[in-house]
C-alpha cells in the first residue's frame, strides 16, 4: 500500500483518489448548479444582486472543495476535512431544495426553464424577463428544467457519498 505523508494523518494513495474523486464531483455539479441559478436568476444573491441569501453563503462550497482537492493531493487534508465539507454542504443545501420547508424547491428550478413566459409574468426578476422571453423563450423545453433538477440531484447526492467515502477512508486508515 502506497502511503501519502503529509502533515494530515497518513492516508493511503487510495484513500486520497477516493476523496480526490468526489470532491471533484461534487465541485463539478456544485459549479454547474451555481450556474443554473445565474441563468435562471431565481434564489440568486451577492456578488449579482444586492441581496445576502443563501445563494452568497453557498458560494463558500467551491473554494473549499477546490481548496481541498489542492491540499488533500499534497498530503495535508485527509477525510475529516471531507466529512466536515460533506455535511456542511447537505444540512446547507439539502434542506433548501428538498423537503416541506424547501426554500428553493425543484419548482422553482422547473418553471423558468419549462414555461419560460409564465414565468415572466409572475416570478421572473425583472433583469431575467428579457432574456427569458427574447434569448431562451424560442428554445424552451422542459428538457432543459429536468437537466438543470438532474444537476441539483446530483450535486445532493455527490455531497452525500462525499460523506460516506471520508467516513470509509477514516475508518479504514484509522488502523494503519
């Protein structure tokens, strides 16, 4: 067994692709859902808007998941940096989009995407309408909403494996 060494407890060349990979993933679909909601421009906050919200604090995610891939390929991070990136992004994100109290639910992802005019009319920010009627309203499909809810998905479970593989990786290594 390969062994990275480091200032993080010594962790297995395996233990860190594994983390390596999922954090990669969950960087991926993280960005892509930021994306989404610069172009839906729902739930959207600081740095684009005035407004603090949710949407400004989840930018943190990127920068440590990045930060993390950085340090943990190095050899300085190890799983309990995972498991405590993990779980911050799921009772951050999981909640907001899943469940009774969801702030940003799969609904809201759906109709500017599906029905792009009847969004316009009711919820659409007023910096969106143009766009939405003009630029995507020619090519709205409902296609484009379950991708961009595919993405959230994704990202929820990303964050999800991303908390079972550093709880794997920590307790395998805990016995080297």
């Amino acid at each position: 067994m390969q062994i990275v060494q480091g200032v993080a407890p010594t962790i297995s060349m395996q233990g860190r692709n594994r983390l390596m990979i999922v954090g990669a993933v969950v960087a991926f679909f993280g960005i892509l859902h930021h994306l989404d909601h610069v172009i839906r421009g729902n739930h959207v906050g600081w740095p684009l808007t005035t407004e603090v919200n949710a949407f400004t604090y989840s930018l943190i995610m990127e920068p440590l998941v990045l930060l993390g891939l950085y340090f943990t390929w190095h050899g300085h991070l190890g799983p309990r940096y995972w498991l405590g990136v993990g779980l911050a992004g799921l009772i951050a994100a999981g909640p907001t989009h899943i469940g009774p109290w969801a702030v940003e639910p799969p609904s809201d992802i759906y109709l500017p995407y599906a029905d792009p005019i009847f969004y316009c009319q009711t919820t659409a920010p007023a910096n969106r309408i143009d766009f939405f009627t003009n630029i995507y309203g020619p090519i709205a499909s409902p296609f484009w909403a379950v991708l961009a809810i595919i993405i959230m998905l994704n990202m929820l479970i990303a964050l999800l494996v991303m908390v079972i593989v550093a709880l794997q990786v920590y307790r395998r290594e805990r016995r080297l």
